[in-house]
C-alpha cells in the first residue's frame, strides 16, 4: 500500500524556520516528481513547490520564491520542504504529493497533510 507521510509542521513564529518532510512507502520514489501544496480552510489546495524525478529542476509559487527550497533524497524515499523567513499568511496544511512521470493517471498519491501555523 501506497503510502506518503508528511512531518515537520508545527507553531513557529513569524520569521521562523520549518522543514517538512515527506516519507514514501511502497512506491519507486525516483519515478516520481513531488511536489508540495497547501490549504487553508474556505480555499483551493495551492502548489507551493515541485521537483523533478532526480531533483535537476524546482518550481516555486511567487508567494515563495527565495524563501522555501524543495530537496529530494531518492536513496531515502523522501522529499523536504525548508520554509525560511514565515510569514502568518503561510499558515496552512501542507501536503505532500507525489506524481508518476509520464502517466499521472497511474500513479498520483497524497499524504494526510502537517499543520503549519505561523503565530506570534
């Protein structure tokens, strides 16, 4: 059973760091591209950040660019989130997304999210 397992969240305040991790089961992870996506209640999931099947290229939302960094570690079946400089608006549950290259239809798994809140 496919299975991906995110860590990490938890209260920061604002300017604070966080890394989010994403554990993959049952899946060969460097087939894969990951991407992260968050929620807030009331609104669309949003992609945050994506990264290819060996890491080569990343993609970021405007709202992140030069703040967050995704990494992958294929030997462990995991993928990261480094969140720097937060901000209360990044308040969200993030979710980890991991998407078979080539033929998404056969392989597209989600895990259950981690809370991020971004407080004073």
């Amino acid at each position: 059973q496919v299975q991906l397992v995110e860590s990490g969240g938890g209260l920061v305040q604002p300017g604070g760091s966080l890394r989010l991790s994403c554990a993959a089961s049952s899946i060969t992870f460097s087939r894969y591209t990951v991407n992260w996506y968050r929620q807030v209640p009331g609104k669309e999931r949003e992609l945050v950040a994506g990264i290819t099947r060996t890491g080569s290229s990343t993609n970021y939302a405007d709202s992140v660019k030069g703040r967050f960094s995704i990494s992958r570690d294929n030997a462990n079946n995991t993928a990261y989130l480094q969140m720097n400089s937060l901000k209360p608006e990044d308040t969200a549950v993030y979710y980890c997304n991991a998407r078979l290259f080539g033929n998404p239809s056969l392989g597209d798994y989600w895990g259950k999210g981690t809370l991020v809140t971004v407080s004073s």
